[in-house]
C-alpha cells in the first residue's frame, strides 16, 4: 500500500473529531515519509520503500481502533465537563479572553480554555491551544474564539484553520 | 522480551525517552530501538496512540515544528509526566528487584 493509499484510508476509518483526525493524518504522513526515506536509502525503490513503511506502522484497522478505543468512556466525562465548562465561562467571560468549543452534536459549551494569543508566535500559540482543546471532542465539532470585546483577528484564522 | 509483553510498560518507556529531550514520534520510535540494542522492536503503530493518550492525561505536552520543510510534532514532558515517570520508575525497580530475588539472582 502507498503512503497515499494508506492515509486516505485511515481517515475513513478514524472515529475521531476533524481536527483531531487533521493532527492524526499529519503526523503519521510525516512519520511515513521519514520511513520512506529511510527504506529508500537502504536501497529499495520508492514504491518497495513506501510498502515497507506502511507495514511497519502496521494495518489501518489496528491503528485507527487504537485511536479511537476510548471514544465512550471519554463521552461520559465530557458531560461532566459540559457543567463546569458552562459555570466558568459564565465566571470568566467578562475577564480573560478565551476559547469556547462547541459540540456540533449537542449545540451545548462543552469545553473551556483560556488562551493567550499574543507575541511573537501568536498564530501557532492560538492554533495549538485551539487544536488542544478540540483534541477529544467528537465528529462535527468546531471551535469559535470568543474574546470580552467580540471577535478578534485571532478569530478568523483560527475558525480558518479549524475548518480549513 | 515479546511485543505483547513490551505493551505493559510502553508509557513507562515512552516517557523515560522524553525524560532527557523533546522528540517527535519517528525519532522517538528510532530512539527505542538504538537505546534497547533491538530489544524494543515495537510494531510502530503503537507508539502514536500512546502518546496522545499520555498528552490527554496532562504528563505530555506537544506542538508542531517544521524541519526542511516537514511539519511534525514534537512532545515532551510536563511537570505531571516527570513526577509520573519517578513513580513509575520506582515502582519499576521495586518490581524488578522482586523478581530478580526470586529467580536468585543479584
């Protein structure tokens, strides 16, 4: 199976949110290249290399129920975090600015995290913080920065990049 | 030690690898594999899950970084994770100590 081939499938398979799912494929394509170049270097041809690099990563299926095998007990915990989220950022709303994640499920704050979006790596602080706090949400999730005086420039790019 | 064996214990070595450095996961799995002389061989699959599970639990932290143009993602340990590898690394020894007394050897 091709590098190609083989990320295309695991995103099928990923029982995971989208941004989530976005971080996984990335990462391992990176960790495929780098077998890939290392197979080629020790003398196999291209497409021999990727077939090698994707075995040693093992099947889809395997890897994706890894991904993705603590879905349910991670759903009980999140409504638990729906209630506090709610509390705090009805608390902090007025005070800090802050990401607000939402369930494309439920339509309910299900999340809460405070992020700073200045200096000089602004864009990657946001963006990751962002990427953090929507790792363990669910399919259709999307995540909207709300600040005390309305939307930012941070908000746009990070909607962008959530969605992009 | 067999695979399924090496599974057991994959946070404690996963974490006692970024003990020392930020790593990303292929550098991480190569570093596995030098470091136990061929004794870690794990299918490489399970090393990716495994690190996102110990980042969800607050002992990993991560961000992208680009190299000749390749973005990956690097982790390295929070404060939770090096207190969680000094417990994991006693609790190790003790284990290890027992059952070397057992087998009657020192």
């Amino acid at each position: 199976m091709s590098v190609e081939e083989y990320l295309r499938e695991l995103g099928r398979r990923l029982s995971v949110g989208p941004v989530r799912r976005r971080r996984i494929l990335r990462e391992l394509e990176a960790h495929l290249l780098d077998a890939t170049a290392e197979e080629e270097r020790g003398g196999r041809s291209r497409q021999d290399a990727e077939r090698r690099a994707t075995e040693r990563l093992g099947s889809v299926d395997d890897l994706a129920a890894r991904f993705g095998a603590r879905r349910r007990s991670r759903t009980t915990r999140r409504l638990v975090a729906i209630s506090v989220g709610v509390s705090v950022a009805a608390t902090a709303a007025f005070a800090l600015p802050m990401v607000l994640v939402d369930s494309g499920e439920s339509h309910a704050v299900s999340r809460v995290a405070r992020i700073v979006c200045g200096g000089e790596n602004a864009k990657q602080t946001c963006v990751d913080a962002v990427e953090r706090s929507c790792d363990a949400d669910s399919p259709g999730t999307q995540a909207t920065i709300w600040t005390p005086g309305g939307p930012t420039p941070a908000h746009a790019w990070c909607r962008k990049v959530l969605r992009g | 030690m067999s695979r399924e064996e090496l599974k057991g214990h994959l946070d404690l070595i996963v974490l006692a690898c970024l003990a020392e450095r930020e790593l990303h996961g292929y550098a991480l799995i190569e570093e596995l594999r030098l470091g136990s002389r061929g004794a870690f061989d794990l299918p490489e699959g399970t090393v990716y899950p495994a690190l996102h599970r110990l980042e969800r639990a607050g002992l990993l932290a991560s961000r992208w970084s680009s190299t000749a143009g390749r973005r990956r993602r690097m982790y390295r340990l929070t404060s939770k994770g090096r207190s969680a590898l000094e417990e994991r690394r006693r609790a190790w020894r003790a284990f290890s100590a027992g059952v070397d007394l057992v087998l009657g050897e020192t």
